[in-house]
C-alpha cells in the first residue's frame, strides 16, 4: 500500500498531505521568525506521545529548556509531563550560538547530565564538519524515539559561509539523524518572503519542505513545497496560531495580491 503515513497533529494539513508526514522521512520546516516553526514542530511531537504513546527527542539550538517548556504550556501541553513520563527528551543545544568554536563544547562539562549533552552536541559538531562517526542515531535509537525536531539547522550553519561545506554539513546531519529510522522535522529561517525566495541547498536535500509566511497582508499561509512519495495539495492555505497551536484550514485558499 505504499508508504505509511504519520499524523502530524495539525488535523487541515493532514489532508493536505493525505494522512501525514511518510514515515521515517525528512522534512523541512522553514519560515520567517515568529511564522510558527517551534509551535509546529511541538505540536507534531505532542501529538505523537498523546495519541500514539511515540517517543520523540527535541534538539533545540535555538531555545532553552526553561522557556520552551513555559511556552508550550500556554497550548496546553506538558512536555515536563511526557519527559517524566519517558516520552520526550530535550537537548539543550542554546549555547551553540554563542560558542564559535568545536573545541570549547567539549568544556560544557560539570555533572554526569551535562558531560553526556556536552558529547552530543558536540557530536552534532562533529558530524557536520564532516568528520566522525555519529553516536546520534545511537542516541535517538536507544532511547526508542519515532518523532525527532531540529530546530533550528540555521543555527548550526552559520559556521559554514562556503557554500559546499555548509551543503555538506547539512547532508551528514540529515543522513545521522535519518539512520535512526525516526520521522525527522528539521527548522529553518526562510530566506526572504513572498515570491522572491531564495531556495536554501536544505530544500533541496529533504524528503519533503513545508513553507510557514507571513503575509504583508498579516494573514499567514502554510505551503506544502514537496513531499516525496506522495500526492500533496500545494495551494497556499491560511492557519492561525490559537489556543490550542497551529490550525490550518485545508478547504480554504489564500491569494497573494
Ligand atoms: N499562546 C499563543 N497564542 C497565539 N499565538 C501565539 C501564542 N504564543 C505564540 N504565538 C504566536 O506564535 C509566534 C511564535 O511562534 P514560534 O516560536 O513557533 O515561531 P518560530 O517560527 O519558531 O520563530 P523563530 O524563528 O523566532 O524561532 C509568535 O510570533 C506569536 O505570534
Ligand atoms: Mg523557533
């Protein structure tokens, strides 16, 4: 019957992508700041710890633990809960932007927690200056998790101005974390806006890259821009940011004027 496909929590777009993400693939979630990437891709692991008992990991380089957790609850959902619960795992890669060179993650350490985050992260490093075996495909796999976030990958590349190193950076971190078998959602800044978008080599090398924009009108649109292996719906359709995360209406089009 092809491949199987995995709910993403966000009820319009999985009709969009006629039942969800396929399983085991890639996908980019890219946009502009504040377009929703974190909330997507919070959503798409909460669902999947609640609905289907998934296990899932979250590498942020983005934000901290603290406040991810903070804002999530203001959806509703309890990540500190599901990690109790042997669910969730964050990794706290926050600092990465702030130290500019490999070596010196490798000093993070201070208890037994934080030498093991300090290795992982440092493995990131590691496999995206494309050198080394990777332990996190091990990590992901020993853990059990179906459901991983990266978020974001801008994050880790702007350490590679040269065009080939940062396109071979981002193929070794994909192929690391698609070893693992898990249904991977990586972030990425949008370019730019509207039609003038420039195409990010990651696009290229995803399973799949669904755009989150914000509109000059303020509306936002979501647009499915590939999904290999299945039939999608590629018109522009609005969503909100409400109570609950992000809601799509897939019966809805959206027109640029
Ligand atoms: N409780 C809420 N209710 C409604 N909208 C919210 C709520 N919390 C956040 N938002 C909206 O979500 C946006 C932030 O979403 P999110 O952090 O997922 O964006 P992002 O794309 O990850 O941004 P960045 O690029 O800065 O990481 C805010 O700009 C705000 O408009
Ligand atoms: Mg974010």
């Amino acid at each position: 019957m092809g491949i199987r496909k995995i709910e993403t929590g966000i009820t319009g777009l999985d009709i969009m992508l006629q039942g969800g993400f396929p399983e085991g693939r890639m996908i980019l979630i890219m946009g502009g700041p504040g377009t929703g990437k974190t909330i997507f891709c919070s959503q798409f692991l909460h669902h999947g710890a609640t609905e289907q008992g998934e296990k899932s990991v979250y590498i942020s380089l983005d934000e901290t633990k603290p406040h991810f957790l903070e804002e999530m609850l203001t959806f509703g959902w309890d990540f500190q809960e599901l990690e109790q619960a042997n669910l969730f795992t964050f990794i706290d890669a926050s600092d990465i932007r702030r130290i500019s060179e490999k070596a010196e993650v490798g000093r993070l350490h201070v208890g037994g927690t934080e030498l093991a985050r300090a290795r992982l992260i440092d493995n990131i490093f590691t496999i995206a200056d494309g050198s080394g075996s990777s332990s996190i495909e091990k990590f992901i796999g020993d853990i059990g998790a179906t459901r991983v976030v990266l978020d974001s990958i801008s994050g880790l590349l702007f350490r590679f101005p040269e065009a080939w190193k940062k396109r071979k950076a981002i193929l070794d971190v994909m192929e690391a974390l698609s070893v693992s078998g898990a249904t991977c959602l990586i972030t990425s800044e949008a370019a730019s806006i509207g039609e003038e978008r420039q195409v990010q080599p990651e696009e290229y090398l995803s399973n799949g890259a669904i755009l989150l924009q914000t509109l000059r009108t303020g509306d936002r649109a979501v647009r499915i821009l590939k999904m290999r292996g299945t039939e999608i719906d590629s018109t522009p359709r609005p969503y909100q940011i409400g109570e609950r995360g992000i809601e799509l209406h897939s019966d809805q089009s959206i027109f640029e004027t």
